[in-house]
C-alpha cells in the first residue's frame, strides 16, 4: 500500500495553489491588514502608561511637609545649647509613635543605672519637704497610663499631645516652630516655661493633697547612657495641675525637692527647684506616660539644654522602704 506523500500522487508538481493560492483565513501578522502601524492600542503594553515621560508626579512623591531652603537648619550650624535632635521626620532605629510602647518597653542595649536611689524612711526623714513625701504610704515607682493622666489631671475626654525635641518642635535661629508654625521665640518659650513652673498656688494645704505617681526617672545629659546615670527624678501630679517631687544625686548623697504646674491648654508640665527661679525642666504630661522621653532644661540667661528621662524600673527588694 502506498504511503501518503510516495509516488506520483495527485496534484504532484502542477495542483492548484501552487505559489499563488488564495489565503483562506489571513493569518495573524500578515500583509497589509487593517490598522497595520498606525492603529490605536488596545491595551497599553507595559512601560508605555497614558501620559508618557509627561505625566504628573504621584501622590507618594510629593513632599510630606513644606521645604524650607537648603541649609537652613543644619544642626551642625546652630549654638550647642539649642536642643535640635534629629532633623523632623527622622526617626531613630526601632522608634515607636509616644503612647505605643509598651510597658516595660526598653531600647536595645539598655542597661539600668548601677547607682540606683534609696527612697527608704530615712531618706524621707531626713529633710523637712515642703510637700511632705514622707506622710504617703505611696509606691512612688508607679507610672501612669495615658487615660488615667487624662482622667486625673483633665476629666474631659482630651487629645494627647506629645512633644517630640527635634521633630514635632525644634529651635530655628532664635525661634521656637511647632509642626512647621513658629510658636514663640527661645527666650518667651523659656520664659513661658518659667511661668507655668512658678503657677504653684500660694494657698495650698500641702498636708491634704492626693498624690498621682508618675514614677522614678533617671536624668541623662542627650545622649547619655542610663547605666551611669546619677542623678534621679521622683515625680507625681496632682488633680488641680501642680507637679512636684523630688531629685536625688547619688554622688553626693544630696536631694532637692521640685514643683510647678502643668499647663492645661498646652499640655506642658514645667517644673523647678522650690524657692528658685531657675533651671525649669519641661515636657509635655503625657510624655511622663513613657518609659523614656526628651526633656528641654532652661538656665537662667538664656540657655537651653536638650536632656532625656528613662524610667527606673521598681527594685525587688524596695517593698518595705517606700
């Protein structure tokens, strides 16, 4: 039986079709079909989006906050005492939002101080305090939560407000910005700090005020390291706005006592040696719900100092010298 292709099958050399045959289906691609160069795309192919090298720049490119010149804030250029952190927007390896960590939260590496305070009775005793920590049968290493400082200090349903050295608010030139706006100048925001320090009522009963803890703070030039820390801040607000407490200084078995007054439309809580104008220390309220926080240190004169706060974690054995 023949196979199919051998021999002299039909239509050998002279069938029809030969070169000249007539496509019965054009293929894809071939001759002259419609819309052949010039036909307008369907779908546009990859790299060749609607608007070309023309289009408009993309939401996720636009700058995140208004620019100002080139130069005009390198930290490098500004006096030493003005407290500029980090430029606004950075933020420093494994930062959180203030308010999102959580407690017990510590920085990598941390370590706590190796000269740690005694708040035992003879400590309480052995000053005549203007406040009379010793009649309180407090913890004083307690912190408090963000809703217990809004419940305690505001009463109202309030928006906290944290104040970020460096970020949020920083120093240009001789002027104070919060979120880009200038606020005042470095000496009316020093001034204004001394202010709220000294609103402490005259009238006080110091013998009948209820006492909400903030907790034990070891103090730190910017960036000092918590382990050699010295000198310790005891704090704790009451429910009209004045902040006081104590600082102790391990090195020369020294402490002073300090108060002021938080400031119910800023937030800010500034506070001072007692009986002395000078240095304030300030922060914002709710920065004292952190375990770590910036604070700003005015000096008489006109200096500012940038210095940090890193909460002490209660020692096992302190239960019985509170």
């Amino acid at each position: 039986m023949p196979l199919p292709g051998e021999g002299n099958r039909p239509g050998g050399g002279d069938r029809p079709g030969g070169g000249d045959r007539p496509s019965i289906m054009p293929l894809p691609g071939e001759g002259n079909r419609p819309g052949g160069g010039d036909r307008p795309s369907i779908t546009p192919l990859p790299g060749e989006r609607p608007g070309g090298g023309d289009r408009p720049e993309r939401p996720g490119t636009l700058p995140t906050r208004p620019q100002r010149p080139p130069g005009a804030r390198p930290p490098a250029n500004l006096p030493v005492h003005r407290p500029v952190l980090r430029p606004p927007g950075s933020r420093p390896p494994g930062w959180r939002p203030p308010g999102a960590r959580p407690p017990g939260w510590r920085p990598p590496g941390w370590r706590p101080p190796v000269h740690l305070p005694v708040y035992g009775r003879h400590f309480w005793n052995r000053y005549p305090w203007r406040w009379g920590w010793h009649r309180y049968p407090v913890n004083w290493y307690r912190w408090a939560s963000v809703p217990l400082i809004t419940s305690w200090c505001f009463r109202v349903n309030t928006q906290p407000v944290y104040y970020s050295y460096g970020d949020n608010i920083y120093y240009e030139g001789d002027n104070v910005y919060y979120e880009n706006n200038v606020i005042a100048s470095a000496d009316e925001y020093a001034a204004q700090a001394q202010e709220i320090a000294a609103a402490v009522p005259d009238d006080v009963d110091t013998d009948d005020v209820e006492w909400l803890p903030l907790g034990i703070f070891s103090v730190m030039e910017r960036d000092g390291d918590a382990e050699d820390a010295t000198l310790f801040l005891q704090l704790a607000v009451n429910k009209d706005g004045i902040i006081a407490g104590t600082v102790q200084n391990t090195t020369t078995d020294d402490a002073f006592e300090v108060e002021g007054t938080v400031d119910k439309e800023s937030q800010r809580a500034a506070w001072g040696p007692v009986g002395k104008p000078w240095p304030i220390m300030e922060t914002g309220i709710y920065n004292l719900s952190e375990n770590a926080t910036d604070v700003l240190l005015h000096f008489e004169g006109g200096e500012t100092q940038q210095w940090s706060l890193a909460r002490l974690d209660e020692p096992e054995n302190s239960s019985d010298e509170q």
